[in-house]
C-alpha cells in the first residue's frame, strides 16, 4: 500500500532476501539527473526487463510517475542504484540519490535497498555500440537499460543469498 505518513525502509538485501515473499516483483532504478529508468523483475526474480525511462522535471511529479510504476506492477521493493565513485567514496550524486530516497519515504511504504551501479552506464553502452544501436536509439534505451543492469545483478546477488540460506537449512 502506497500512503503518506509511512516511512520508507531502507534496507541492506540480505534484510530484503529475507523479508522477500515466494513470488514479488522488484523495481530497479537508475536515478539520473535528467531522467529515471526503470527495470522489472518478473514474479520469480530471475531476470530484469527494461521498462520505462521517467524524464523528470521535479520532485514532486517524477515520485508521482514512480509510485504510479510501482502500484501498476504491485512491486514489492525497490533497488536504487548507488552512484559510488570508483574510489567507492561517496560524492554529490550519492547525496542527491541518498536524498531522493529520503524525499520518497513519506510518500511509499516499499523497502529500499541500495545497489552499488559504479560502471553500469558503461557498461550497458558498450553492449548497445557491440549491438550496433545507433546514437540515437542508445539515447532512448540507455536509462532503463542502466536500470535493468542494476537491477539484474541485485537479483543474482538475492538467487546467491537464497541457495546459502537453503543451504543453512538442509546443508547435503
């Protein structure tokens, strides 16, 4: 339930792996200055499909497209890419994703965690380039792309966490 007045939980994915019902959807995002991109995970959380990208405009609009998401898929949490520099220290856009959370919490009761994206950018361009996309396609998939990159690997991170437990619990 999405309602004001409910604090956000921030939450480390080992707290979200284990708060995780059999089957919920997941929502990564890739916070931009310019834009949000959005992936979703499918109910058995095995892999992130590129969504949406949200252009934003300001505060109170872009959480308003982004709980929109999330009420339409009925996502269970989110994961919000961290942009650590790659020293891993923290600098201003840290503090502005840190920020946004923060901002979100009044407005959704969803879990949080967040999700070191150091690289994902890159990364996800120099597939689309090995793909051949053009200039201007790579601009129109690039953040949901990040999103679901981001979103992906929180995901095998989660399937990693699980089979430990399963394994603590029956360890043939």
């Amino acid at each position: 339930m999405l309602r004001r007045g409910v604090v956000l939980r921030l939450i480390t994915l080992e707290e979200l792996s284990a708060q995780l019902p059999s089957r919920a959807r997941l929502l990564g995002v890739d916070l931009g200055t310019k834009t949000i991109g959005l992936a979703l995970s499918d109910v058995e959380r095995r892999i992130a499909t590129p969504l949406t990208t949200i252009a934003r405009t300001k505060f109170s609009k872009d959480a308003e497209a982004l709980i929109a998401e999330i009420r339409r898929f009925d996502v269970f949490a989110l994961i919000v890419g961290l942009p650590l520099n790659l020293d891993g220290s923290e600098g201003p856009r840290v503090q502005a994703t840190r920020a946004f959370v923060r901002n979100l919490s009044p407005l959704c009761d969803r879990p949080v965690a967040l999700w070191d994206e150091r690289l994902s950018t890159a990364a996800v361009t120099r597939a689309l380039i090995a793909a051949d996309a053009s200039r201007a396609k790579r601009a129109a998939v690039i953040d949901r792309m990040a999103a679901a990159y981001i979103l992906q690997g929180a995901l095998d991170r989660l399937a990693g966490l699980s089979a430990a437990a399963a394994r603590q619990i029956d360890p043939r």
